[in-house]
C-alpha cells in the first residue's frame, strides 16, 4: 500500500470532514482556531484531521443536535490534551532520568543473563578506566583482583538464590592497574513469562571508606609500636583455633628488669629497644610456624599451632636462648651493647583452657610462676594446690590493679592520731583504699601484698601522694596545723626512679612541708640501712617530717633507732592491742616510750581499741594515740576532718 494511500486512512482533509459531518469549511476554520475541532497543519499550510476523530463524530448519532455536537467535539479536545500532556510528562521524565542517570558519580549498569555489560553510564570511565563503549559486552569478571574470582562468583551465586543483593562489596583493578573497592547493589530482570532476561544495579566507588576502615581495623588489632598484632589479636586467632577443635601452644614472654633498663636508658630508647626484641622474636618465629604478638609494656607472646608440650617447650626455649645470646644496641649509643634474659609461661589448647580467655590466665599464670621460680625459665602451666592458688591470685590482682590506676579508683581515707592529754584531734594518717569492679571499698591487707611484688606499689604510692597534695592545695586547708602522715613502701623508697619522680612531684607542689609526715616501716628502714637513712635525710632537708612504723617489730631497732632521723614513732600495734593482758607487752612498751622520749622523738601508739588501753598509754605518759576506739577510718573529703579546736594547755609538741 502506498504511503499516501496510507495518510488518507490516517487524516482528513478540511473539505473531506466538512461532507463527512455536513459542516461548512468556514464554521470547521474557526472551530479550529477556537480549539473545538483542531487539525493538523502540512508543510504546505493545509489543514489534516485525525480519522478516528472525525468518524467517530460522523458514527454519532447527533440528530441535527448542534450541542450534542459541540459536547462531542469538546469530550474529544480535552481527550487530545490529556494525551498531549501525559506524552510531555513521559518525555520530560525520561530526559530528567537519563540526565540523573548520565551525571551519577554512582555507575548505573545493566547485564544480559550471563552478566555481560549492555548499559553503562560516564561514571564507568572512573571505576574502570574505560568508556561504556568500550565496556560493551565485557563484565565485572574482567576486573576481579584475583585471578580466582571468588569473590565474584559468590556475588552472582547470591544474586541469583535471593534475586537481589544489597552493599555486597568486592575489589576490582582498573584498566590502569590501580585497586578499587566496590559497592554493588543488583537486582535480577525477569520477562512476563518469568525468563532471566538480564541484572541491572549501580555500583560506588568505596576505596578511600574501605581503606580508613581497614586502617581503623589495622589499629585496633596491631601494636602501633612494634607493628606486631596485639592482644586481640591474640584473642581473636585463639577463639578461631578452639572453636575449629585445634591444638596448639601460646607462649607469654615477659622481658626480665626491663623497668630498670628503661630508667637506665630512657624511655625512647626503651621503645626502640622493645622493636628490636619484637624483631629478634619474629625472626625465630617465622622458622617456627610461629605467630609473636605485643601484649604491652615489656610483654609478648607467641601462638604456636599444632605444638604440644615438647615442642613448645622447645619453641619457648630456642626464643629465650635467642634473646640471651643476641646482645642487643642502646639506640643512639655506637658502643654499648646490652643482653637481655626473660621468663616464659606455656599454656596448651585446649588442655589448659576450652576458651580463650581461660587460656590465656593460664599462660599468664605460669609465666608468673617462671618469674617467682628465679626468671630467665620457661614454665608450662599445671602446678597443682596452694601454689597455683595463690600464683591464680596474684594474676588476677594485677589485672585488677592496673585496671584501678587506668580507672584512677584509688581512694583517700584518714584516721585522727589523738593528743591523749586533752583527747583532741591533732594529725591525721592517710590510708589508701581502693574501689573494686563492684564499687566495694577495698582494704589494703587485700591488695598490698600483691602490689609489692608486681611492681605497682610505686604508682599507688605516687597517686596516693598526687592525690593528699591536691586535697590540701584547696585554699580553705592551706593553713591547717595538722599534719598529714603518708606512708610510704620499701620497694619505692628503693627504686632510684621512682625516687626521681616522687621529688618532682613534691618540689612541683606548692603545699606547706610542714604539713606532710612521711613514714616507712620499721622492717622496710631495717631492710636496706643506708637507703634507709639517705632516703630521710633528703625528705628532712626538704622541710618534710619522717616517722617509723610499727617500731618494735624488730628488736635490732633499738641498736640502729638513733641513726634514723625520724621526728614520730609509732608503736606496732600488736603490742598496744593486748597491753592490759599481757605483763611483757606492758614492759616493752614503757621501754620503747622511754627511748623514744629520750631521744625526743614523739611517740604513737596505735591499734588503741578499748578504754582499758587507753588507761593504761595515759599512765605510761604516751602523748598520741590512734585506733577505733577515737574513731574508724573514712574517707579524708568528709566533713569531719577538719582544722582541730587547739586549747592554750598541752599544744607543746603537736
């Protein structure tokens, strides 16, 4: 059929739909300039109406109704309209598409059913380094980081079981060899008959998101000293090995005195010390199958997998001999070589623990008992009876201390020394408690012991200090004229370091010196003589006052008492509790009051519980006393230490 033929049956001419609907030209002119009937214009100004407009109007039965008529042509204008509009809106939401589409930074793709690409956008050009055209028919395959396409093939396996995937994220390497993350979101494109007829989905470009993730991961999980991986590390690969039924080893390592290299050297230096026996330890573990982690400080460890108790053992030794027999350099120093030794504690999975955290006591504990054994050992966990109880102990008594220090849980209480001739409050002795996990006050016959032998004692014994000068810097104590007695462990008064530390805090410190009392033992001053004595005579030189505790526990005290330039002593209160029971204790005590007057050293006995005592102290010419009897111990920000009311009689010697 010809095309004209075919325009014929589309459109009408002017004069054809005037004898069709038996209306004058003229009144069909105007009707289509008023918009009653419009027709289409040719190129050559003719007029053409729609056919299936004009016989529909012809097929109607108007019956000479020129309203109805005009009704007709009207319902079949605004029908035109409506159809204009509706065509304008699809094109202009098409154009608003395609543009959102074309500028995305986000690709917009579409696949055949075997996943090879029909549609990309221009964001293609940035994720892979090409132009869709070029893109034509190739797939995300092409571009899979590794040459196995796991990653991929999961993706597609996903996709086609859920019909959808959401933030699947994979990487890729561009056209120019560079590494990209990818985020994909993908959905399945079915036919009316439910055939795969293709996937469409937009991808984003993740890397620099995955890359600080990554990043942020790294940090959390590796020593940022030493590079090495970390204590959750360690937890992390123990729990993988345990839950997939393995056996193996985990060695603790700990560096024997390293505190004291690191005074000797400083503490940058003792950094970079650390990184070098972190090197020494991965060399030899690297021969061994062997993974060495940074648990902190001076500590390490080392997984083995697959060992059993002769070949950790063997392993833990053939590291400590390395570290023995590998002098290492002082940073910054060209000369001087210096040779460690360190401790081990071997704990076996999952003999020694069913969960990770279990095993790692385990390993913890017996590398306490390699340092109480004489360090430079190793030791595999499984000692049995009081010994492991109390080893048990202590571990968790380190774990708890240093959680106190980090959580700063220490707590300041007082107890008022009394002035016995007119039983007036005169000084006070500080007493550390600490907070437990539980927000339970804990005693220090709990915890002292453990904080000597672990080496914390030092700090609680600076934040005890830091603390009492904060509490008496407040503008309202800066005049009290009671005294503050603070006391202090042997193992500090013996750490140069510490020592170091502890007058810096002090000369920082614009508290009056009148005000603080320091006191040691007297078995901690008869322990080390000349330390001792040195130690007191820097505090009085300083303007600090000194006192001995628990004076009469040790009888050679007596020979060495006029060496130690003390101002207090203080009665142990052992023998102030049962002084109306026992005639001994009565006659020791009024020798070691009449030494100590004579010596003109003030004089305090302690542990005062009952009246009778009390009686007793005032008949003996005792001048201070403490105990529960005057009042227990609490906390020193309570409103009853306060500045004591002083009479005019009996001030002398407070």
């Amino acid at each position: 059929m010809a095309p004209n033929m075919r325009e014929e049956k589309l459109e009408y001419s002017i004069q054809e739909v005037s004898e069709k609907l038996g209306i004058p030209v003229q009144k069909l002119r105007r009707w289509d300039a008023q918009g009653v009937l419009m027709a289409r214009r040719t190129d050559g100004g003719h007029r053409r109406y729609a056919k299936e407009i004009v016989d529909g109007l012809a097929a109607s039965t108007l019956g000479g109704n020129l309203d109805r008529y005009n009704d007709e042509l009207e319902h079949a204008r605004k029908a035109l309209q409506e159809k204009r509009r509706i065509i304008q809106l699809l094109v202009e939401s098409e154009t608003r598409y395609k543009d959102l589409v074309e500028t995305s930074h986000d690709l917009v793709w579409t696949t055949d059913p075997q996943g090879r690409f029909t549609y990309l956008n221009a964001a293609a050009r940035d994720m892979f380094g090409l132009s869709p055209k070029e893109l034509d028919r190739r797939c995300f395959f092409d571009f899979e980081g590794k040459p196995s396409h796991l990653p991929n093939r999961r993706f597609l396996a996903q996709l086609k079981r859920d019909g959808e995937v959401k933030n699947y994220i994979t990487q890729i390497i561009d056209a120019n060899g560079h590494e990209r993350w990818v985020g994909i979101n993908a959905r399945l494109v079915h036919d009316e008959a439910g055939g795969l007829t293709g996937m469409r989905g937009t991808a984003r470009d993740i890397t620099e998101q995955q890359r600080a993730a990554m990043q942020t991961e790294y940090f959390a999980t590796h020593d940022p000293l030493t590079g090495l991986p970390n204590r959750v590390s360690l937890q992390k690969s123990v729990e993988r090995a345990l839950e997939s039924h393995d056996k193996g080893a985990v060695v603790f390592i700990d560096i024997d005195h390293f505190k004291y290299v690191n005074d000797n050297v400083g503490h940058r230096r003792g950094d970079q010390l650390l990184v070098s026996i972190g090197g020494v330890l991965r060399e030899v573990a690297e021969g061994l199958d062997a993974q060495v982690y940074r648990l902190g400080g001076d500590e390490y460890a080392v997984q083995i997998p697959g060992a059993l108790r002769a070949q950790a053992q063997d392993v833990a030794e053939a590291l400590l001999s390395r570290l023995r027999q590998c002098p290492l350099p002082i940073p910054g120093e060209e000369a001087r070589l210096i040779t460690l030794t360190a401790s081990a504690g071997i704990a076996l999975y999952p003999f020694h623990g069913s969960e990770s955290a279990g095993l790692l006591a385990s390993a913890d504990i017996a590398l306490y008992q390699a340092k109480d054994a004489g360090r430079n050992r190793v030791v595999i966990y499984g000692q049995e009876g009081e010994a492991l109880r109390a080893t048990h102990r202590r571990v968790l008594w380190a774990k708890q201390l240093r959680e106190v220090l980090d959580e700063d849980r220490i707590q300041l209480y007082v107890q008022p020394v009394i002035r016995l001739d007119d039983a007036e409050p005169m000084h006070y002795e500080v007493l550390v408690r600490i907070e437990d996990n539980d927000g339970r006050i804990v005693a220090p016959k709990q915890f002292l012991e453990a904080a000597e032998s672990l080496g914390i004692v030092q700090e609680i014994d600076l934040r005890v200090i830091a603390k009492l000068l904060h509490y008496l810097s407040a503008p309202e104590r800066r005049n009290m004229r009671s005294r503050f007695f603070v006391n202090l462990s042997r193992v500090s008064m013996s750490d140069p370091s510490w020592t170091r530390r502890f007058y810096a805090l002090l000369e920082g410190s614009d508290v009056s010196r009148g005000q603080l009392v320091f006191e040691i033992s007297e078995a901690a001053a008869m322990a080390e003589v000349s330390i001792s004595k040195n130690f007191i005579r820097e505090l009085k030189q300083m303007g600090f006052r000194f006192a001995l505790d628990n004076f009469g526990a040790g009888f050679s005290s007596f020979y060495y008492l006029r060496q130690f330039d003390v101002d207090y002593i203080k009665i142990d209160g052992s023998f102030v509790r049962d002084l109306t029971r026992d005639d001994a204790n009565g006659i020791f005590v009024q020798a070691l009051c009449d030494v100590g007057q004579g010596l003109s050293k003030q004089v305090i006995a302690k542990w005062v519980e009952t009246p009778e005592v009390l009686s007793r102290l005032r008949s003996m010419r005792v001048e201070y006393a403490q105990g529960n009897l005057f009042r227990a111990p609490y906390p020193i920000d309570a409103p009853e230490t306060r500045e004591p009311v002083f009479r005019k009689t009996g001030t002398a010697g407070h």
